[in-house]
C-alpha cells in the first residue's frame, strides 16, 4: 500500500467543464485518505477530483481486489462458489432484460468490456452467444481463460480490435474508467450497425443514493471515477449518436423478469414461464411496460442502460 498516492485534477469526463462544486469528502479503503465528490455545475456529472494518478489506478487492480481485499470489499470474486452463482445469476438478469427489451437472442457476436473474471462469458456463452472478453487486470483476464474463455488483456479503446460485434456489454466497468468517452467511442466502433450496448452501473439519482449520501455503497471514491445518472448516461451516450437509448432501475428488471420467471435464483426452478413467454412473443408489450417502468428512474440503486447503434 502506498501511503501517498499521486493525485490528478480533471476537468468533467463528460463536457469538459472545470466548473463544479464539492458534495462531500469521503475516504478511500485503500490509500485511507480522503477524496473529494463533486457534481459538475454544467452536465450534472458526479466524479472523484482529484482523483488517484493513472498509476495508483492500476497498483488497485492487483490480486487482492480480486479477493475483496482491496479498495472493494465486495468485488470478492474468487469468494466462493456461492458468491460467483450471485455474479452469474445478476449477469443472467442484465442479458435476460435486454433480450426481452430488444429482441437480441443468440447465436450473435458478443464482447465483454470489463470482464472480470468470466462470469458474464460464462452466462453468455452457455445461452448461445459467441463471447470476447477484454479486461485490462491481467490477473482476471488469466482467470477468465483458465475457465476455457478466449479473453484479451487491454483496454478497447487502445488495442485497436478489428473484430465486430452483434452486443457489447460493459456491467459494473464505466464507473471505473477514467476516460468514459473514449471507451463508448470505441465501444461504438466495434459494434455492428443496429447492435446494441448494454451498461450496467450505479445510479448517483437513485432514492438510495440521496438517503444514504456518501454512505451509500457505490461511493468507492479510489476505484469509481464516475457516478452516472440517466441523465448523465443519456448525454454520454448521445455524443455517439445511438439512435435508442433505454434506461430503467436494475430492480424494476429484476422485478419483471421474476414475474416473467426468468430471473430464477440458483437451484430455483422457472415458477412463471407463461408470463415470460408471453413477454417473448410480444416484444411490443414488454417494451411498453419497460418504458413505462422506466419512468420509475429513482427505484433502487443500479441502473441497466440499452443503446442501440
Ligand atoms: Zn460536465
């Protein structure tokens, strides 16, 4: 652990700003100094300025966070049985919820930015879909292969992949980044026309967020760079020019798809598979009803975002 990281002022990731005011300070788990929260006064984006140099970035990435044992107590990873089941069933209900909202289904090409240790590959890869992963930890990207996934260790926006996608995901990943346009950029890039991107991160307008202010859980000021809002996903995405752009609580998904049957715990058999495929066959139906639910935008404390190219 260093006991003196290197600090950066940044201007907003989002409109280029310098012009924001200080929400709260907050100290890290890590370097255990504290961090200031800011909401930029032009966009309304929330981000860590200053936050930790590109180096005491990486120097977090290390082995340990992969056991929890770093800047996130919860990023344990390598915990078990019990808590990978948690990560694959959550990846299912992502990958399930945009099924249904868009109509994608496999076989289609599908690359994972951010991918961690596989959970998503493996999810993705047992429904059907041809799976990439890419993560810039070396130490996941050698976990994710050992469990037989063809992952590449880098950034996107850097390697330069020639390859297209049908979906590219990014779950948990865009809070992370210190340069979020520069990823949707290349994540745009890669997709093929009318392929969809599927995002999932906390959401800073969350009802959660403004009761527990900086102890709500996402605050993670050394590793989350950014703090989204729809609003906020809304303008990042709009700079790419998607032509659709759906946000909507991760509750609300999760709550349609246990209606619908298909976010099932682990061990726990489909109890509604009427719904579910009712839902399926009128992709008009539970389009409405997701953006009718969306309208619900400050429930719970994640948001999952669908952008079509
Ligand atoms: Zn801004």
């Amino acid at each position: 652990m260093q006991p003196n990281p290197e600090l950066v002022g940044v201007s907003c990731s989002l409109c280029g700003s310098n012009h924001h005011r200080l929400l709260f300070k907050k100290r890290g788990n890590f370097y255990k100094i504290p961090f200031c929260i800011v909401r930029c006064m032009r966009c309304g984006l929330v981000f860590v300025n200053p936050r930790l140099s590109d180096k005491a970035i990486t120097v977090l990435y290390d082995d340990d966070y992969f056991k929890g044992e770093g800047f996130d107590p919860i990023a344990r990873y390598e915990a078990g049985e019990a808590n990978a089941l948690q990560k694959k069933a959550e990846a299912a209900a992502v990958l399930r919820t945009a099924e249904l909202v868009t109509g994608i289904s496999p076989p289609m090409k599908l690359v994972d930015v951010g991918c961690g240790v596989g959970n998503m590959l493996e999810v993705a890869s047992n429904l059907g879909y041809d799976v990439l992963g890419i993560d810039a930890a070396a130490h996941a990207v050698s976990m994710a292969r050992r469990r037989g996934f063809n992952a590449i260790c880098g950034k996107l926006d850097e390697i330069g992949i020639d390859r297209k996608f049908d979906v590219a995901v990014m779950t948990e990943t865009v809070e992370h980044l210190p340069n979020p346009k520069q990823v949707v950029d290349a994540v745009h890039r890669a997709l093929n026309p009318g392929g969809w991107f599927i995002i999932l991160t906390g959401n800073v307008a969350s009802l959660e967020a403004r009761l527990f202010s900086s102890s709500w859980e996402y605050f993670k000021p050394e590793g989350h760079l950014s703090y989204f809002s729809p609003s906020t996903m809304g303008l990042l995405l709009r700079q790419f020019s998607y032509v659709r752009i759906i946000p909507f609580p991760r509750e609300v998904a999760r709550a349609v798809l246990r209606l619908a049957g298909a976010f099932r715990a682990p061990g726990q058999g489909s109890s509604n598979k009427g719904v579910f495929s009712f839902l399926g066959r009128h992709r008009l139906a539970s389009r409405m009803l997701f953006n009718l639910l969306s309208s619900f935008e400050s429930a719970g404390s994640a948001l999952i975002v669908l952008a079509r190219k």
